[in-house]
C-alpha cells in the first residue's frame, strides 16, 4: 500500500518489512512537533485486556488505542534508535522529532521495554538499527559477557 495522509505524510510498505509505516514527505527540523497520537480514550486498568497493538498510555489512569488509519500516528514503526519520541501533554501524546529528518524518510520510535519484550524479542527486532534481530543497544553488553565466558 501507498497511500498519500496528507501534505507531510505518506503510508507505505516499511523497509523493515514490518508492514505499513509512516514517511514523511517533508523535511523536519531538530525538536518540531509533527502531529498528535490520537484513539479512544480506555481505562489504563483494562487495557492490558485488550488485544490492540496499538496501546499508548497516558498515564495510570489512562490509555489511548489508536490503530491505523484513524491514528496517522499508529503507522509508525519501532527503532531502537528511533527519530521521533512522545511527550504526554496535558493528557494528549504529542510526537516530536528528536533529530533533523530528512524527506522520505521514514519516522520511528522505540517502543517501550514491555511492548518490545512481549512482541518484538520474540520474533526479532527488525529495525534497521539491529543486526540478526538483536537490537544494537543491547549487543555491545551481550557482546561483552559471551567474551568474558570461560572457554572449554
């Protein structure tokens, strides 16, 4: 799928293979807002009942579920070095760029730790900040206990 959201954003097939993900069609400056993570608004308590992928919480309280293609937002994908973060402002998830992105590219976020370990880990990280499914934030520590492993 291709599919124009509007002036800034395109959904498309992710290079990670991952499915659709969000591109933008403009480039972005350092620190920018780029747009709102929106969905129904669930109780923070029931949420974990719920079998949507697409679970943002709020708070303790609250938990938005904003699956695509309502939720521009829900397209993007996770990166363990990702170009966008959220901020919960005022109870609303805003979306941020976190370094200069460049027209094309495709916008990421990490996903957090219980998300990855329940979705991600087990099937492989397929971002490209990883290799062979370990993602690149934890391999200079795995590297470093299977070379401090007593040899045979």
């Amino acid at each position: 799928m291709r599919a124009s959201i509007n002036s800034r954003f395109e959904a498309r097939a992710s290079q990670q293979g991952t499915g659709d993900g969000l591109f933008t069609v403009v480039p972005i400056k350092k620190g920018a807002f780029i747009l709102e993570y929106t969905g129904t608004k669930i109780p923070t308590a029931t949420a974990d009942e719920s079998e949507s992928r697409y679970l943002f919480e709020i708070d303790d309280i609250w938990t938005l579920d904003g699956p695509p293609p309502e939720n521009t937002a829900g397209y993007i994908n996770h990166d363990c070095h990702p170009n966008v973060e959220a901020e919960v402002e005022d109870g609303r998830i805003m979306i941020y760029a976190t370094r200069a992105i460049q027209a094309g590219e495709e916008l990421t976020i990490d996903y957090d730790s219980e998300y990855f370990d329940e979705f991600i880990r087990p099937v492989g990280c397929k971002c490209a900040s990883c290799e062979d499914g370990i993602p690149s934030r934890y391999a200079t520590h795995l590297m470093s206990v299977s070379t401090n492993e007593p040899s045979a």
